[in-house]
C-alpha cells in the first residue's frame, strides 16, 4: 500500500515519543491509512492497532556510527525512494544529503531539526578539539544550502528555529496533556522518598552526579528511580562502583506506561544537563514531562531553564556539575513536602495553559495540509 506521508530515521527507536508518539500518530488520525514511518532496527515491521500507522524496517543496523551514517542511511534513502511517498519528514542530519537527492526526484521534504547540530558537533567528546569548530561550521553551511531546496524546515524549539529563519515551522515537544495526568493523584506527602531520572543516560546529562548525589541525602529511605539506557558501558561500570548506587532502582529502558507509573510514585524530577552549547539553548522533553506529571523539578541553571522553571514557579535550579547541590535540592523537596506539591500543581497547571502537544499539533497539521494537494 502506497501511503502519502513518510517519516524516516535512522537514529531514533520506533518507539522515539516525539516522531512516532506524537507527529506520526497525530497525522495517522488526520490522514488515515495515509502516514508511514520507516525504520532501521531489525525487528520487523508493524501497524500500530490504534492509528493505524504503518512501521517499516529496513533491516539491522549497522555496526557503528561511520556505517550507521553512509551504508545505513544509503539502505534508508534505497528504501524510502521505492515506497514513493509525496512527502517525507526526516530527522536526522546525517540524512541530509540523501534527503536532498530525494527532492531532486520529485518529492516534497520536510527537515526535522530536533537539536542545534553545529553546537552538538562541539559537545562530542569523541571529535578532536581541533576539528570541532570547522565541523560545525561546516555542518551549518550544509544545514542552510539543504534549506534552500526543501519544502520545509520543523523546529523543535525557538532558539534551533532562528537558525534557520522566519520561514522555519515552530513544534516544540512538549508533553501530550492527558498521558501523564492523573485523576486520583498520590498525595505527594505520602510518597516514599524518592526521585526520578527518565531518558538516556550520559556523563553531561549529569548521570554520575545524580547517583553521588542521592548518596548524600541525609533521608535513608531516599532512591533513585533510573530509567533508561546508559550511553556505555565504562559509564555505567563507573556509575556502579559509586556510593550512591546502593541508593538507585535501575530499570533499564522503560515503556510510556513504566515512565508514567514511576512518575506517579516519586516526590521530584531530575533533569540536569551539563552546561554544553547544545544544552544551553535546549529544552528538554523529560522537564515539561515531570511538570505534566505534576512533579517539582530539580534542574540546570541555564537562563532559559531559569525562565521555564522560575516562570512557573514548579521547581529548583542547581548547578549540574555539583552533586552536594543536587543532593541539598532532594533535600528541601523532602523537608518541605507542601511547598514541593505546590510547585507540581503549578508546573501542571503551565502544562496545561501552554507547554502541550496539543496546541503544537495544530501548527504541523496546517503545515501538511499546506503541502498535500487536495486537503
């Protein structure tokens, strides 16, 4: 069956909240029948019961970035140029240059920009410090010629849009409003002490001074409830070993339905990136999920968090890099367990005034419908 529509990437799980949860299956319930995403995991291919979107594999990964990025991404473009769609949305840079070829053949193409690239070029340690400017620089003339020939460019946030000007699509990722609602919440004063880091785990997603961190609050019964993926062994072999690990309850990597029950069962959310360039400007997914859960949250202090959090009033800020003040943050959430809940009600309550998909669904449903003949 030819579907119209095609979402592709050779980076992010099927499961990825932002391309599958929310834009794929938002448009499947527009245009029905109508929206593919194509894949590369090994695992088959599916149909999603209730939307109806159609997954697609292109076979098991490759072993490695190098193949990921040129073999991988050549199955990818092999893949999506037989399916024919009218339109393909794709989602990561290194897709760039096929995404181009694919327009030169006809079909309308829509550039997902989840991250700064340039910027996140200049926080990976495995690119040598000499490199890393001229790379970034070079990745952003790329980003700014691929622009001039596709029919649209998505915006994950303000700061990644004005890279790309006035004529980028803004559609942040925030939370879905109900997923992570609860109609009989647990009175947050009955929770057991414990805290929740959701998402991948890295060193400058601060994973090592979260687990030092829990090991210094004062409270005994204090955890950690970790879910996710660690982004290598030596790190996680390193987190292991620390003191506050004893304190952790690692689940691995955890479903939207786990995600939601740890959220309904702890006192506060973490989410404290180190200060990176691709961080600085970011903002995060996991802290607008912790607000919709009706969580205080405890997070970087950049500026722009600062306007989120302080704006709302639902949370604290900390220095990521500094576990004992991270570990005096649980702390005060702990001793301080009305003012905690306060601050859940009030991030929920700017959840649902104006950091949800819902609203953001709107914008990239009158973007397709702007591309699509005869909508």
């Amino acid at each position: 069956m030819k579907h119209r529509i095609t979402h592709f990437t050779t980076v992010h799980p099927r499961t990825d909240t932002r391309i599958r949860v929310k834009e794929a299956a938002t448009l499947a319930r527009v245009w029905p029948g109508d929206v593919s995403l194509y894949v590369q995991d090994g695992k088959g291919d599916e149909t999603d019961a209730r939307d109806g979107l159609a997954v697609f594999d292109t076979g098991t990964p490759e072993s490695g970035r190098l193949l990921r990025m040129t073999r991988g991404a050549f199955r990818m473009y092999r893949a999506v140029r037989r399916a024919r769609p009218q339109i393909v949305h794709f989602h990561d840079p290194e897709l760039l240059p096929w995404a181009m070829v694919l327009r030169f053949q006809g079909i309308r193409v829509i550039y997902d920009v989840h991250e700064d690239a340039p910027a996140t070029v200049l926080s990976k340690d495995y690119i040598p410090t000499l490199l890393g400017g001229p790379l970034a620089t070079g990745v952003r003339l790329f980003e700014r010629l691929a622009r001039a020939g596709f029919s649209a460019i998505v915006a994950a946030t303000p700061a990644i849009g004005r890279n790309f000007g006035e004529d980028a699509v803004l559609v942040q990722n925030f939370p879905l409003l109900n997923e992570l609602s609860f109609a009989t919440p647990s009175p947050h004063e009955q929770r057991p002490p414990h805290f929740a880091y959701i998402g991948g785990i890295t060193a400058i997603r601060s994973a090592l001074e979260i687990v030092e961190a829990i090991g210094l609050v004062r409270h005994s019964g204090a955890r950690l409830r970790m879910g996710g993926t660690f982004s290598t062994k030596p790190l996680e072999d390193t987190a292991r070993v620390l003191d506050g690990w004893s304190r952790v309850d690692f689940h691995g990597w955890i479903g939207r339905e786990d995600v939601r029950d740890i959220l309904g069962r702890v006192r506060a959310g973490l989410v404290l990136f180190h200060p990176m360039p691709n961080h600085i400007r970011a903002q995060p997914n996991k802290l607008f999920e912790y607000m919709a859960a009706g969580l205080p949250v405890i997070a970087s202090d950049f500026p722009l968090w600062r306007e989120i959090v302080e704006g709302a009033g639902c949370g604290l800020l900390v220095d990521p890099q500094d576990p004992q003040a991270i570990a005096e943050a649980m702390q005060w959430v702990l001793d301080n367990p009305e003012e905690a809940a306060e601050m859940g009600r009030r991030g929920r309550a700017a959840v649902e005034e104006r950091y949800n998909w819902e609203a953001e669904s709107d914008k990239l449903i009158a973007l397709y419908r702007r591309l699509i003949p005869d909508t």
